[in-house]
C-alpha cells in the first residue's frame, strides 16, 4: 500500500533501533574501560539523549496522538494501546533522567567547574555518575527493546483486520504532518 502508516512506524523503528545499538556499543566501552572512556561516550550519550526528547517524541506521538485513538475508537482504550501508552511513559521518564545525568556529568568535566571536589561528592550522593549512566542506558535499552517488539508483534499485526485502507491512508497523512 502506497504511504503504509504502520510500514512508516516499522521504518521508524529500524532507524531509531541503529541509534539505540550506537549507545549500547558506548555503555559497553565505559563498561570495560570506566570514567577514563567518558571524553569520548558522553558526545553520544548526549545524541541519544536529544534523539529521545526530539526524534522519538514524534514517534510516540504519532502513536499516542494518531494510530491508537483509532484502534481505540474500534476496541476500546483499556487494552493493548493502554499498555503501549504506558512503556511510553515509561521510557520517556528514563529519558528524563538520562539527560540529566548527562547533565550532571557534563558540569564535573568542564574545565571551568572548581571546586570539583564538592561537586562530585555531591553528584555520587544523588547517582549522578559513570554507574547510574549505564544503569539508565541499559534501563532504556532494554524497555526500548521490549516494546518494539511487542508493537511490531502484536500490535501492529491487528491494525489490518480494524482499519480500513481508506482510514489508514488518512492516519498516515496525520503521521507526516508530526514529522514536519
Ligand atoms: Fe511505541
Ligand atoms: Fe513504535
């Protein structure tokens, strides 16, 4: 079907996922090599973190805001688009945190932050270090994961037996105006 909203979704997915597997590569390397890999994990710790607050927000919203209102307006809100609705949520508050860990981290390895001292002190009693960078990282991965799969294996596969191509073909003019 020419402009597939679901096959949109898909591509999205594939895009979204080479990002996600550049960030599992960088925890990897901190991983192994610690705080001393930070110069070069953090620049895309930082791309991940404005991919999930710009290009996966629009993701979601094309979900949230345009597919499942119409699956919902043919099932009901209390089911799978119910929970799908949640691991955004989800997700997107582990997004939250990621960037201001970063953000947190970035302040202990500017040059013009003095006293560092105090202030790493005061980042490892609120987890805002090279650990909790990973655990959120690998939070996010893991949720990430998840729930594509659980879209691209049950969701998705519903939507031709509840929408008509006519519906579908308007869903996907709605996705597009979100992209622009
Ligand atoms: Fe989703
Ligand atoms: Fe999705």
């Amino acid at each position: 079907m020419m402009g597939d909203p679901i096959q949109h979704l898909r591509e999205e997915h594939v895009v979204l996922l080479a990002q996600f597997a550049a960030l599992e590569t960088a925890v990897a390397r901190l991983q192994a090599e610690g705080s001393a890999a930070l110069p070069q994990v953090l620049p895309i710790c930082q791309a991940v973190g404005q991919m999930m607050a710009s290009q996966l927000d629009r993701h979601r919203r094309k979900e949230d805001d345009v597919l499942f209102p119409a699956v919902e307006a043919v099932i009901g809100a209390g089911g799978v688009t119910a929970v799908m609705r949640d691991e955004h949520k989800d997700i997107h508050a582990y997004g939250k945190t990621f960037r201001q860990t970063l953000h947190e981290l970035h302040e202990v390895e500017h040059p013009r932050i003095e006293a560092g001292g105090e202030r790493l002190r005061h980042l490892s009693a609120h987890g805002g270090d090279a650990a909790s960078l990973i655990a959120t990282a690998n939070d996010i991965l893991y949720l990430v994961k998840i729930h594509f799969e659980k879209e691209e294996q049950v969701l998705f596969p519903m939507i031709p037996q509840l929408l008509s191509g006519q519906r579908l073909a308007s869903l996907y003019a709605d996705m597009l105006a979100i992209s622009r």
